[in-house]
C-alpha cells in the first residue's frame, strides 16, 4: 500500500511538471517571436499589442539609435494629433522657467513664499504640509513638480513666468501647438496642449543639451531620472540601476471622451548618451477613477517600459556630444 502511495505521488509530480512545461511551452512562441525580431520591429509589435489590450486613442511617438548612433523613429501613430498634455506639459513650464533663469532674469536659489491661497490638491506634496508660508527657493518647486508632479508647483512657476510669456517662450524654441491655457490671471493657467512629435523634440533637445543651457539640461535631467519619481508604468518592471537611466514624466487626468494616461520620457545608454526617446498619450480609456498601477493603459506602458529597456540596456553611444550620468543611489540611515 506505501508503494502504492509513493508511485502516485511520483506519477501525480510528473503530470503536475508535464502540465507546467506545456504551459510554458504554449506560451514560449510568442516570447520567442518578438525575442527574435529586430530590436524595432520589437518594439512596434509590442506597441500595436499593449495599445490594442488598453484600448482607446493612442497618439504616440518612439525613436530609438541606429547602429550609427542616429535617433530614428521606430513607432510613429497620429504624432502630430494636438492633445491635452496634461501633467507631462510640466515639461515645458519647466523649460520656460529656465529659459528666464538662462538669461539671468531668475536664479534657481532665488525664494518665493508659499502661500495658503496658491495651494492647489491633487498630486504632490504642498497640499500635504497643512500649515504654509514657509519661503522655498524655485530650485525646490522646480523639483517638486518633476518628481512628484506637484500642482502648487505650476502655480509658483507662474509667478515667475506669467503665462504669456511662457507661450512666447516655447513659440521661440519652435514648438507650434505645446501651450499652456491662460485665464483671467496672468500668472496662472491651464496646463495646455501638446502633440507627441513636440514632447519627443523637447526631450531629445533636453537628453542632448541644446534646449537650455548645459547646466540647465543638467538639473532638469536629474530630477527626471531620480528613482524617488513616477514607477507605476514605463520603470514598473526595472531595477534600480535600470530606473536610474530613464528619465520620464507621468500625466493622468479625464475629459468627456474619458480616462487620459500619458507617459513621455528618455532612456539612456551604459555610456549616458540618449538611447531612446518616447511620448505616449492615450485617452478616451476607461477605468477612469483608476490612477494606480493596474489601469489598463499604465500597464501597457510597464510592458513597453521593459521592451523598450531590453533594446538599448547595453546601448553606448560613443559618438554622442552629450551624456548624462546621475549619482549611484545609496541609502543611507540617518546619521
């Protein structure tokens, strides 16, 4: 009887291992298909797949380095599509503040107040103090608004570049439709409009220092790259070496055709010359009041995220004139 037992353990082991390597071989073509394709056309497929799953109005734009180290575009889909940006159009606030700060008309050390009234909800960490008034320097909101997407942030910036001169700005810089809203106030405004072909043009600039000033391209770039940022979608699925090489910005809002999921950002090479530049903006999505990880989009985005990493993680560049490198994150315990 114990022999019996024993022989259909051992039988019901091999079925359960039979059963687990089918599935895995199942599932191995498709793995295996787009391991096989050019690193573009892996990209593209992912693309087309993760989008159609996500479902709604893709317009995006992805360019990766040749062999001779050129950015070519490799996912192009309705780029040139006007759209609400929303919080990835903090991009360009934050372009337009240091475009004044290039010229010497602002100082990143220079204070502001933070005051009660300017407080705005939503995302960041402002809203969150409960008591304000404390004098904050533009360095700190330029940096609260990159990485943890403040709002009150976009309202301080308009304090320092009133809205019409922030379009007069990136209209001088040659973007045709990235605006923001102005309202009655002209140190506030709405956001703005974007199209994918801009925020890629903008981010290539940025990854190759002729948008601002080196410096400025610099600051910008290592706040967008810091591990501390946005992780729900195209950093999901990375180590935290692999996160540090990726500069993004995340924006998430709704209008009437429904949810709006946007990811733009830079992947750099081992050398920290630009690898790959990407602008994602999807709307009329569902799961509208869904801002996490498993909204449909957000996790179409960590799939391409990962996709995208895999074709440039041993990526040099040597040919590039400018590079970007960030410190090795390092915990440290107090002290």
């Amino acid at each position: 009887m114990e022999m019996t037992r024993r022989a259909a353990l051992a039988i019901g082991a091999g079925a359960t291992a039979a059963l687990a390597g089918a599935g895995r071989a199942a599932a191995a073509p498709v793995g295996d298909e787009l391991a096989k394709l050019p690193p573009a056309e892996r990209i593209r497929r992912t693309f087309a797949r993760q989008s159609a799953k996500a479902g709604g109005s893709w317009y995006s734009h992805v360019t990766r380095v040749d062999d001779a180290g050129v950015l070519r575009t490799v996912v192009e889909q309705d780029a040139d599509h006007v759209v609400n940006g929303y919080s990835v159009q903090k991009l360009a606030v934050a372009t337009a503040v240091m475009d004044k700060i290039d010229r010497g008309e602002l100082q990143l050390g220079q204070k502001l107040d933070l005051q009660a009234d300017i407080i705005l909800g939503g995302s960041g960490i402002y809203f969150l103090h409960t008591v304000w008034g404390d004098d904050i320097t533009i360095a700190n909101f330029l940096t609260a608004m990159l990485l943890v997407s403040d709002n009150t942030a976009v309202r301080m910036c308009g304090r320092v570049v009133p809205a019409l001169e922030i379009n007069e700005i990136l209209a001088a810089k040659g973007f045709v439709h990235t605006r923001v809203e102005p309202v009655a106030n002209p140190n506030r405004f709405y956001l703005g409009t974007t199209t994918p072909h801009e925020i890629t043009d903008l981010l290539t600039r940025l990854a190759n220092h002729t948008l601002l000033a080196p410096t400025s391209c610099t600051f910008l770039l290592s706040i967008l790259r810091w591990i501390d940022g946005y992780h729900d979608g195209i950093r999901r699925n990375m180590s935290s070496e692999e996160r540090s090489r990726v500069a993004t910005k995340y924006g998430a809002d709704f209008n009437n055709l429904g949810a709006a999921r946007h990811e733009a950002g830079i992947m750099f090479g081992t050398d920290g010359a630009p690898a790959l530049v990407y602008s994602f903006f999807a709307e009329a999505l569902g799961d509208l009041d869904n801002y996490g990880a498993t909204h449909p989009a957000v996790e179409a985005h960590a799939v391409l995220g990962r996709t995208m990493f895999d074709t440039i993680k041993d990526t040099k560049v040597p040919a590039a004139q400018a590079k970007s490198v960030v410190p090795k994150f390092r915990p440290q315990n107090g002290g």
